[in-house]
C-alpha cells in the first residue's frame, strides 16, 4: 500500500510541475509562477488526488485518465491553504515545516498565487485530452461545487463565525467539516468514479463513503492538534485553543473524539465493500485513522 501511495504521490508532483512550468510566454508573471510552485511543491499527503485515481481503478479505470482532475483539486487545496494562513484568516507562519506562501513571498503575492491556483484548475480539466466533453462538464461541475460558496469557501466562512459564538454544537461542527473538509474529498471520490463511467449507484456510495472519510479526517486533525508537536505536524499546534475553536476535542475531549473518529470511519470501510477493487483504498482508509500528521 505504501508502495502505491508514494507511486502516486510522485507521479501528482510530476503532473503538477508540468502543468504550472515557467514559459517564455509568461516569463513576465515569474514571481506568480514561483509562489504557485512553491506552495504546490510544498509536500503534504497527497489525499485528494490518491483518492480520484484510487477510485477510478476501483471503478475499472486505468488512473492516469483522470490525471487532469487529480492534480486540478490538489491546486484547489493548495489555494485554500494559502488564503487559510494569512494574517486575515488563520494567520500562520508555517505550512508543512516551510515558511507560508505570505511569509516567503508577500501578502499581495500570496492572495494572487492562491486567485491563480483557483482558476488554473478548470483550464487544466478543460484541455485534458483523456476526459470525454461529458465527462469534463460533469467534473467540472463538481469541483466548482465542492470549491464555492456550498463547500469548501461555506465552511471556512462558517469556522471563522463559529470563534464568535458559544453555542457550537456536534450538528454545527458536522456542517462545517461537510464543507470546509469533506466537500473537496467527496469531489476527489466523485470525480474519480466519473472519469471511469461508474454508474449513478456507485457514485453516490463514493460520495456517502467520502463524507464519512472527510469527518474522520478532520476530528483526527482536531486531535493532532492538540497531541502532536510543531516538529512532526509541520505547522504551529494549539492553534484551535488560541483562536477560540470548538471542536470535537472541545466538546468531548481526546478519547472520546478517537471513538467517533473510529466509528465513522468503519461507516467508511463498509461503504467500500460495493466496490470490487477496493483493497487500497481500505488500507489507505485505515491508515488515514492513525496518522500523526
């Protein structure tokens, strides 16, 4: 499994630099390029784009077809951890044990390298050559869903109030994670499953199945956060506490966030059973549950 994972790791990374290249005909736009590559190159686990070829091989599918929706929602990620760290928002220092794109680079130039990576996603799947038309107006479409105002920028906005309020509960938390952290995961499994040509049935299962992965991984966060160290996560820990976060941690402290955390993601295994190649994506489920980082 871990073989595997690394195997598609490096090939995202590979796939990634050559969709972001510096060119002479746009030479002038060096220092653009450079911050896009300098966060995109910043390591990181590579789940959301694992998670679209794992699921398209699961669905039959050679992976590589899906290539330009791999690496389109490791862009998308990336511009919302750029826009996360600013001053305005999370205001971290550090991303993946590196300076954040604003410390290396400049505030201005980091909300251009995240506007860029936003953007730059949709005319990479546009111009693909592996993907149907059909099949790119229906991927596309769900990135853009899983990236707006009804995902991933929902949820954020919705973790920034919650820092005003007393009141958060589970049902409150469960919402923003759907956005902030499972839309973009739900979109990798969907998106994975279109570019095969899996069936309505097994779809929505690899939705259902990433919405449960989305809010394990995000409790596991929750408790890293509050576990682990600087050194090994990469980023600044206590972070939740010193802005005033609820979190599953908060609500329930750190054993009983692991049972949940555990029982969610057993939802997510049983999920898998409806595909027939699903070994990998089993092993990378479990793994995700113990990570420590």
């Amino acid at each position: 499994m871990k073989d595997k994972l690394k195997y598609y790791a490096e090939y995202t990374e590979k796939k990634l630099k050559e969709y972001n290249k510096l060119d002479n005909e746009i030479i002038n736009q060096k220092t653009l390029i450079d911050a896009m590559n300098y966060s995109l190159e910043a390591g990181g686990k590579r789940i959301r784009p694992v998670l679209v070829y794992a699921f398209c091989e699961a669905c039959g599918c050679n992976f590589e077809k899906v290539t330009a929706p791999a690496c389109a929602i490791e862009m998308i990620h990336t511009f919302s951890l750029i826009h996360d760290d600013l001053p305005a928002m999370d205001n971290d220092d550090f991303r993946r044990g590196k300076p954040s794109c604003h410390k290396q680079f400049g505030e201005a130039e980091a909300i251009l390298a995240g506007d860029a990576l936003a953007l730059l996603p949709f005319e990479v799947i546009a111009n693909d050559d592996r993907l149907a038309s059909e099949e790119k107006v229906k991927i596309i479409s769900v990135l853009a869903g899983a990236s707006g105002r009804c995902g991933m920028v929902g949820g954020q906005i919705i973790d920034m109030e919650n820092e005003k309020r007393n009141n958060v509960d589970e049902e409150n938390l469960r919402n923003m994670y759907k956005g902030k952290t499972g839309a973009l995961i739900s979109a990798s499994c969907v998106m994975g499953c279109i570019g095969a040509g899996a069936d309505d049935f097994h779809i929505r299962r690899a939705s259902e199945y990433a919405y449960n992965l989305g809010l394990a991984f995000q409790i596991i966060d929750d408790i890293l956060d509050v576990t682990s160290t600087t050194d090994v996560l990469g980023k600044p820990v206590g972070s939740d506490a010193e802005e005033n976060k609820v979190t599953f941690v908060t609500l329930y402290g750190v054993e009983k966030a692991k049972e949940i955390a555990e029982d969610i993601t057993g939802k997510a295994l049983d999920i898998l059973d409806d595909f027939e190649n699903n070994v990998f994506l089993k092993e990378l489920t479990k793994m995700l549950l113990t990570r420590n980082k």
